[in-house]
C-alpha cells in the first residue's frame, strides 16, 4: 500500500472543513491539487471517502473511521517528531542529571543558574542521590549522565574528570588544630572522627588516606552529608575530614586546614559507555566543565 502523509493531511483538512477549496486554502494548495490527492488516497484504499455534493463534502462511514484514527495517529506522529527536533536544538529540552550530594551543592547550583540564564528552554531535573545510586542510574539509562567521585568501576563509563577537589580538615576554633595552616594526617591518629558514611564515594577515599599511611582511625560518628558532620563538630563531638567543595555550609565558629600530604579526590562526569549525549545534554556537560575550570 503507497499511502502518503500529504495525501492523509488534504484527508483530513477536507473531513474538518467538509469543502474542498477551504481545505485547499488551509493546506496553501489548490483545489485540483487537493481533489488529485484524495482521489488518489481512495484509489489505494478501494473505498470511497467522501459524498459530494454541489453544497457539501459529507465523510462516508469509512471516511468518519478513517478520520478518528488518521487524527489520532497524527497526532502522535507530530509530538514525536517535535520531540526529535528539541533534540537536536542544544538550546532545549529536558536533561536529567544525578550527583552525590557534595557536588549538588557545590557545582549544580551555578550550572542550573547559567543554564537558566543563557539557555531559558533547556530544563534541567537533578537527582540528589548517593555514589551506588549515581551509578546504578546512569548504567540504567535512568539519566542522561551522572557527576560522582571516581568511581571504582569506572571501566563501566565514559568517564571525564573535570576538577580535583582536596580533602579539608574541620574543627573548631578552640581546638589546637586551629592554630595551624596545615594537619598532618598523621595527628588525627588520636581524634575523635565525625565522618561521611560509605555510601559517600569520599568516605572510600579517606579511608584509603589513612591506610596507607597506617593511621589507626577513632570514628565516633558516622554520617550522611557534611552540614551534619559540621553541626557534630560544632556541638565539639570531634573533628571531621571533608571536601572543599562541602566547605560553602561551614558555619561560623568552625574553621578549616590543609591537610598533609595534600590528598585529593577526582570530580567525575560520567554517562554510558559507547553511549552519545543529546545536545541539550551535552552543553549542560560542557556548562559543568567550564564551571569546574573556574573553580581549578
């Protein structure tokens, strides 16, 4: 069967105006030209569509049928391919991205804020979520691509890392740490530790910082973002090891040091292997870059 859109839509046109010149006029065609399209749509069906008369176009049964399901159909046909070329505009359309929560805070706030401003139709739907979680969404295709902390499967992705974030010490102001600019690792031997849980992608890293320099770790406290790890300090139930990027929700009365050896942790755009980005998906992974560059 060779039936064309150009002669479904005059179909249509003709069954909603029941006249053939007013369909003509709506489609910017002439009237010949529509009547040559329908008669040949009839053709190919073997059924008539129409009863003509020298007052009106009435649908015959099979042109009513016809009409409720070429309209339907259409319909469809349209909002996916209005869908297909939103895709192609990297100016918009809807990204979903998932990160841990560090760099929620940290990056996304700035990204989604100049995506805003720079690219109005573009919406951005973030996920705040935990390492696995981060992970398990972008190896679902659940997001279009995920910001996490070095994955240790990161043969899984194609994986960019945008920025090196160091690890900071936190502790009060009373506390003799506050007097120096820098911590060797080697002094919180002996401090109580309010740390990340491990379902932080940090929390692996610290735990590989203090085992390779063979320093016993006293954690008193385990918890699931920096803001509590800060209020735990704060209330003077020990000290904690956190990123820089988490030193933004630092509270007045604490204050933070370098550590020694400087240990960082590597901010990691991640999306499926082999796996292309939409453009509207690509400029907010580019966006996340130059955000991160500023940040170097």
């Amino acid at each position: 069967m060779n039936v064309s859109l150009r002669q479904l839509r005059a179909f249509l046109a003709v069954a909603g105006h029941r006249h053939f010149r007013r369909a003509a006029e709506s489609l910017h065609l002439t009237q010949p030209a529509v009547s040559r399209l329908i008669a040949d749509l009839e053709t190919e069906l073997d059924v008539r569509l129409f009863d003509r008369s020298t007052r009106e176009v009435v649908s015959t049964e099979a042109g009513r049928y016809l009409e409720q399901a070429v309209s339907r159909v259409l319909d469809e046909l349209d909002g996916v391919l209005a869908h297909a070329r939103t895709q192609a505009d990297p100016l918009r359309g809807r990204v979903r991205v998932a990160a841990v929560p560090t760099l929620s805070a940290g990056l996304l706030p700035a990204c989604i804020a100049r995506c805003a401003l720079e690219h109005p139709s573009l919406e951005i739907l973030l996920r705040d979520q935990t390492q696995a979680q981060v992970l398990d969404a972008v190896r679902g295709g659940e997001v279009d691509f995920g910001l996490t902390v070095e994955p240790a499967t990161v043969e899984e992705f194609d994986a960019e890392t945008i920025l090196r974030d160091p690890f900071r010490l936190v502790c009060r102001l009373d506390h003799p740490f506050a007097a120096k600019t820098s911590v060797p690792w080697k002094s919180l031997a002996r401090e109580p530790l309010i740390l990340l849980d491990h379902a932080s992608g940090s929390r692996r890293l610290i735990d590989t910082a203090f085992a390779t320099r063979e320093i016993a770790m006293h954690v008193v406290l385990e918890v699931g973002h920096p803001h509590t790890a800060f209020r735990m300090v704060e209330a003077g139930i020990g000290v904690t090891v956190t990123p820089a990027l988490s030193l933004d929700a630092l509270r007045p009365g604490l204050v933070a040091r370098s550590l020694a050896p400087s240990v960082d942790r590597e901010v990691t755009l991640l999306r499926r292997r082999a796996r292309s980005l939409s453009p509207p998906a690509q400029t907010v992974w580019n966006t996340l870059r130059d955000i991160a560059l500023t940040l170097a």
